[in-house]
C-alpha cells in the first residue's frame, strides 16, 4: 500500500492526488480505466464526490446482517472475516438485533413536543443552517460494532466463517446497496484493514457507466456464495448442512427478469408470464428479488390468487406431488413477473436429492389453487391481490391503510402528523381505494425504493436499522428527482418559510427555495408513527402490504 | 368481539358501576357525609377528565395512550358521569341550577349522538365510496365542466332543444353548488328522482345520439347527488362538536360557580 494511502484520514474527503492513489490501489478501478469505460480524471471525481477511506480496526464490524445497505466496499488491505451461518438462537451483544430506536436526545423531544404549543409555521427555517454542497458524501462511521477477543472467539465457536479470498473481497455489500435491500451477511475485519468505501450515487455511476464494472457483479451475484446466502435467507432451508447448502446452490440457477428501475412508471414494465399454467416446472422456484402475481385461468379471463415478494416461493404443491408420484411437475398457477422478478430455481434432481418432500419450504405467498372452491375464488376477498397489485401497493412496507367504514374525517391523523413535523403534514389522505380500504398518499418505505436512485446529494436515504427512508433537510436541494420517481406520488416539495413566515428566495434566481418532504414514519419518535396513534375511531394502521391476513381484516371488521 | 355482545358487556359494566355508586352512597349517608356532596365532586372530576380529552391533540403524538383507547376512556367516562349525574341531580330548582341541568343534559345527549353518528354514517360513506371532503368541491367542478361540454355540442342545433332547456333549467343549477343538504340529512332520494324523471322525459324527444347525450348527463347528476350526500354526510358528523364542545366549556364554567354558591351558602354539611 502507497505512503500515501497510509496517511489518508478516515472518512476525510479525498484530495485529486488521494483519489488516484485509490485507483492505484483497487484492482476493479484500474481496470475501468484500462477498458477506457472511465477516464482516470473522470473516476477522480466520482470518488472525490461520492467516496472515502474506511480503516476498520481488528474486530470491527464493518456489515451487520440485517442493517439496511447504501455503501459499498473496495477492499485495499487487510482481511475480512464473513458470518456465513449462525445457530437460530445465536446473539451476541446485537450484532444481529437491530439498535433499538431513540430519539435524538430528551432535550431533542422536548423541543418538539414544545413546538406543538406553539404557534405553527410550516417548513421554517433559520437561514444560515447551511444546505451541504451538493455532491458532498456523509460517509461517517457510525455506530460501528467492536468484537472483543472472547466475542470473535464465541463467533468461531459457535458460527460458520469464512476468511473472504482475495479475489471476492474486492468488492462487498454490492447487493445490498444496488437492491436498497437489508445485508445478507456480517462482515467484520479480521485485522486492521483498509477499504474505499463508496455510497449509492457512486456505485450506480460505475454500474451504467462500465461494463466491466456490472459484468463482475454479475459474476459474484451468480457464484455460489451468493446464492447460498439467497438460500440461507429462506427460513426452511437456513438451517441444512453447509455441505448441502453448497450443493444445492452450485445446482441453482438465477433468472433475472424486467427492470429493476422501473421508477416513475410503476406500469411500464408491466406484467410478463415467467411460468404459465401447464407448463413442465423444471424445479422450486424461489423469488429472491422483485415482485410476482400469481394467478389462474377462469374462463376466459386470469383470476389473480395472490402476489409473491422476496422470500416466497413458487410450485411446492406440483414438486411434493411429483416426488410422491413420480409424474413430471406441471404449474397449476401462472407465475407473472411486476415490473421485476428474480428467481432461483433448484432443479428437481437437486430437491429430490438433498431436500425430499419433507424438507420443502411453504408456499407461502398464495393459496394454493386446489383449494379454492368457486367462491373463495371469485369473489370479494381475492380481488385484494388485484388491488395491490395493479396499484403497485405490493411494495409497501409500513403502508397507511385506512378503513373507511370508520374513519370520520376527523383529521385528528393530519393534525398529529402537523403537531410533530413543524405544521406541515406529510400525507394526503386520499388514494387508491378497494371496497373500505384507502391507501393513503404517505410514504410507504417500501421494500425496493425506486425514489432513493437519483438523488445528487444522497439526501435520501435508508436507514440502516429502522429501514425507514428519509430525507435529510440539510443536503436536500430540491432538485425533485425523488418526488419525480417515486410511484405513489408520496413525495411532495413545499417552499421554504423564514422566521417571519415569508418564503425564502433564491438571490441569483429570484426562484422560492423548496425541499423535498415525505412521511419520515416518526424517526426518532419513541412512540412511533404520530397518525396511527392519533386516530381516535382505530381506521388508520400503518401495515405491510404483503399481510393479506391484515388486509382482509380490515375489509371484514365492523360485522355486527 | 361483536358490536351487540360488546354493547351488552358494556351495559352491564355500567349497571354495575351504578350499583357501586349507589352502595356508597348509601353507606356515605350511613356515616352521616352528605352523599350530594361526594356525587357532586365526583361528578366534578369526571367532567374535568373528559373536558382534557380536547387537549389530545398537542400531547397525543409524543406520549401517552393511543387515541383510540383515550377515546374509548371518554366514552366510559361520559357513561359513568350519566349515572352520576342522575344520582347527584333532581330537578333543577332557580336560573343557575337549571343552566347548568340543561348544559349537562346538552353535553350528554350530544355526545351520545355524535357516538352513534360516527359509528353509523362512515360505514354509509365507504359504501358508495369515499372521495375525502377536501376534495369534494373539486370533482363537483369536473362534473360542471363536463356537463356544460356535453351541451356545448347540441346548442347550435335545432333538433336538441329540449337537451339544452334540460340542462339550463334543471341541471345546470342542480351541479353549480351543493344541494338538497336536508333531504340527504333525511335519507331521502326525492329530487334525484324528480331530475331522473325529468331526463327520461327529454329522452323520448330526441333521436339515439340525444338519448345518448342525455344517459351521460343524467349519469353526471347521479355522481354530483352521491357528492352531495357525502358532503352532507360529513357535515353531521361535525355538526354535533360545534354544540358538544362549546357546550363542555359553558359546562365546566358554572360548574366552579356551583362549587363556590354550594359552599358559600352551605351550613358546614360535609
């Protein structure tokens, strides 16, 4: 490693000679600027812009399963040690728990609390708070875990580990950060290492912009490493021998279908069969990204049975039947892939071998079509699925539901939502409804956000614990990348209020300044979103759009 | 649990709970304590407890219970202040006992109707669904457009006046504001009717692109009526808060009147 790199401070930014001392220094970037997909001045900027040296210490933890990804890391020296698998009933000190929630301090609620006696001006500021340049990385190391000598020792003991060999640890936590999906493993440095670790915004430059860039991506997404963490994420496989996880993933196949960045058109892409009903299913299909509709022929139309996301699975009915019977397996649904799909498929020789009929995971995302009479599948309850399908609803985590045979229009939830964000609400109630279910206009923290991809400064954000995404007020530069991007209309801009209540005015363009707002889902707050915990008549819930069980509630609730 | 068997779990809390007053007001009587007096500061009390329910809204989104279980406390409170009305008061006797018997029984009863407003009419709403009353001047003003763009057509022909006088006499007022606010208060479809039966009248005049014309614009007055029951609908629904929550202010004022001329003019009774 260069003299130079050695006196590179810990997340500083990177001077022009820095940079190139980088490149220098990460095989991956030197062959960007072999291929000639980057110029060497150009790859300077990037990682002046949007990336910095990370000296994690023996022991620290520098990837926590779990935690929600937005760096990537470039190994320069050092090792670095990867939990492959740990026993069900495996903690340690947190590592795989998620911090609990504070917020900023008590002084921080009480200011807040306050400001909700007070005399509300929306979106004021004091002028001077100062926006970030645009373009500055926040890349601090926060919160960072250290393991102690017994810990790593506990680690070993108790846990599958693997030193990351010199080739694969060139590049982590890659897809994580490219999906806006949580870790699929603990990486912690097994000495004194040395990364370049770079945000979101630099990362997805590289991708479009160097194809030797994706084309090792690719490669490491498809090795079987990867795939046997895709496979150790489905609870009934998780726990199978290490010998048999390796099998079977050297036997699976990944299929990528649609577009990941299907962005302001939720539509666009739209719906394509990947498996159609009578096909020959060649094995169990697993969905390891995006999002699939399930449905089944009825008459002369597709009745929809359910939806499928990240963690289903696909065919256990048809594979158990063929194990038993020996009968090649047909799909009694079709699969269609939304916008997005990525499956793993273990061919049947593969599920016959290690995993039998009794090893099978559940089918999980839909009812299985044999067990639906005539009326359960034609009739209001089922049409759920459509509705959150054909609404792109199915992306939601934290959702807002309200139940409209309840609600009184109160606006006690606009008004709690106003109390604790300054005097300005940050949904519209109002949305695509089903029968007594409205979706409301609030961020919906979905599990593939589409609104984290454009933004200049990496004012938007996931955040890693609560997996809530959220804008930072201070780098945000009203561009409305975000609020263009997103699917729901779920991110607004408001103009920007003085202390006297008069809009701020841009000096060089005479234009107001705006910032982008959403709903923040209460960061911070202890007692969690202000909206649900207002309403009086209990109609709004914040809810996963993928517990159908939650949903159907909802629509069958108020019988007398 | 099911609405009717919570209904009669809650009405048998609540003779239960009146039994318990009854019993110590029996036994504070027994121990010569003027059981009026003990009512009344319970009464008192329960007024006060109720009376912060409006202040939810500052403190609700940092701390404390949920709304819905305040809510549910507000109800029970309102209850049980009921039966402890009924057994603190006879019947009221000068200007300042009557004042106060009557903005009790106005709180009471207001509360108890909007209760079962708020349970009721939601669901009638969700029914033809839902448009959010912010919006609702604004789907009305899309149907006026509508309208007036469909007619636009039929004005310079001869053959389509009664289309046009249609929409002038009748129509055009009915989709200009809210209307029939009383009749949709009432549950009744009457001038829907009266203007669906005027269309089918016009109908029989016009030729098939006319008939066609008119099946939109009847299908226009149709949605702009569902608009105006919705609009009525949330109405009542406020309605009652502007006598409940005035009234629970007037209420708690002479209530500390009464406390002061109770205890001014009492003979030392405890």
């Amino acid at each position: 490693m260069s003299k130079l790199l050695e006196q590179i401070a810990s997340y500083a930014p990177l001077s022009e000679t820095q940079a190139d001392a980088c490149i220098d220094a990460v095989q991956m970037l030197r062959e960007i600027v072999a291929q000639g997909e980057y110029t060497r001045a150009s790859l300077r900027i990037i990682l002046q812009k949007h990336a910095v040296v990370d000296r994690p210490v023996s022991g620290e933890v520098v990837l926590r399963k779990g935690a929600y990804g937005g760096d990537v890391y470039f190994r320069i020296a050092g090792e670095l040690r990867i939990i492959v698998g740990a026993p069900d009933n495996f903690r340690l000190r947190g590592l795989y728990d998620a911090p609990k929630q504070v917020s900023d301090d008590a002084a921080g609620l009480l200011r807040r609390m306050a400001q909700a006696f007070k005399g509300l001006r929306p979106e004021t500021r004091t002028i001077g708070d100062g926006d970030a340049s645009p373009g500055a990385a926040d890349l601090s190391g926060s919160r960072r875990l250290l393991l102690s000598k017994s810990d790593r020792e506990l680690i070993l003991a108790e846990c599958e580990t693997t030193i990351l060999p010199e080739a694969d640890s060139a590049i982590v936590g890659e897809q994580a950060t490219l999906a806006a999906g949580a870790r699929l493993a603990t990486i912690y440095a097994e000495r004194d290492s040395v990364l370049l670790r770079m945000n979101w915004r630099g990362v997805r430059i590289l991708f479009k912009g160097s194809a030797t860039f994706r084309e090792e991506l690719k490669r490491k997404n498809t090795s079987a490493k990867v795939i046997t963490s895709i496979l150790r994420g489905f609870p009934a496989l998780a726990g199978l021998d290490p010998d048999v996880l390796a099998e079977l993933a050297a036997a699976s196949m990944l299929e990528t279908h649609g577009d990941r960045d299907w962005g302001a058109s939720p539509k666009a892409a739209g719906e394509l069969p990947v498996v159609r009903e009578g096909d020959h299913l060649n094995g169990l299909v697993l969905v390891s990204a995006g999002f699939g509709r399930v449905s089944r022929r009825f008459d002369a139309g597709e009745k929809t049975l359910g939806f499928l996301r990240r963690g289903d699975v696909f065919g256990v009915a048809e594979i158990k039947e063929t194990l038993a019977t020996d009968k090649p397996a047909v799909a009694s649904r079709t699969l269609h892939m939304v916008n997005h799909l990525q499956l793993l498929i273990i061919p049947l020789p593969a599920v016959r071998k290690h995993l039998g009929a009794d090893n099978l995971p559940e089918d999980t995302g839909t009812q299985e079509a044999a067990a639906l009479d005539e009326a359960s599948l034609l009739f209001p309850s089922s049409d759920v699925a459509d509705y959150l399908i054909s609404n792109r609803l199915i992306n939601g985590k934290k959702a807002m539901v309200i139940d409209l045979n309840r609600c009184v229009n109160c606006d006690d939830c606009v008004r709690a939502c106003a109390a604790v964000h300054g005097g300005n609400p940050r949904f519209v109630r109002a949305g695509p409804t089903y029968m007594n279910i409205l979706t409301a206009s609030a961020c919906m923290h979905c599990t593939e956000p589409v609104c984290l991809t454009d933004c200049p400064t990496d004012a938007i954000t996931r955040n890693e614990d609560s997996g809530n995404v959220l804008i930072d007020e201070a780098k945000c530069i009203g561009c409305g990348a975000c609020a263009k991007l997103c699917p729901y209309d779920n991110i607004r801009l408001v103009e920007i209020r003085d202390e006297q209540g008069e809009r701020v005015i841009k000096a060089d363009s005479g234009v107001p300044v705006v910032k982008a707002t959403k709903c923040d889902y209460c960061e911070g707050l202890p007692a969690g979103p202000a909206c649900a915990r207002a309403c009086p008549h209990d109609a709004l819930k914040r809810m996963d759009m993928a517990d159908q069980s939650a949903l159907t509630k909802v629509l069958s609730q108020n019988e007398v | 649990m099911r609405f009717l068997a919570r209904l009669a779990v809650n009405a048998a809390l609540l003779a239960a709970a009146a039994a318990v007053l009854a019993a110590a007001g029996h036994i504070a009587a027994a121990g010569l304590y003027s059981p009026v007096h003990l009512s009344g500061w319970f009464l008192l009390v329960l007024i006060v407890l109720l009376a912060l329910f409006g202040l939810r809204h500052r403190i609700l989104p940092f701390a404390g219970p949920s709304g819905t279980v305040l809510l549910q406390a507000h109800i029970y409170m309102g209850a049980l202040a009921i039966v402890g009305f009924l057994f603190h008061s006879g019947w009221p006797e000068g200007l300042l006992e009557t004042t106060l018997w009557t903005l009790f029984v106005l709180v009471a009863a207001s509360g108890v109707i909007g209760l079962a407003l708020s349970r009721a009419i939601p669901a009638r709403m969700g029914a033809i669904g839902d448009h959010g009353d912010a919006h609702i001047p604004q789907l009305r003003a899309r149907l006026a457009l509508r309208a007036e763009e469909l007619v636009a057509s039929s004005l310079a022909r001869g053959d389509r006046q009664s289309l046009v006088a249609l929409y002038a006499y009748r129509l055009r007022p009915f989709l200009e504001k809210p209307r029939n606010f009383l009749h949709h208060a009432t549950l009744s479809d009457a001038p829907l009717r009266r203007l669906q039966h005027d269309v089918a009248g016009v109908k029989q005049l016009l030729d098939d692109e006319g008939r066609e014309l008119a099946d939109q614009l009847r299908s226009l007055a149709e949605e702009k009526d569902t608009l105006d029951y919705q609009r009525a609908m949330v109405l009542i629904m406020r309605a009652w808060l502007f006598i409940h929550v005035p009234a629970t202010g007037a209420l708690l004022l002479l209530c500390l009147v009464h406390l002061a001329s109770v205890y001014g003019y009492s003979i030392g009774d405890r």
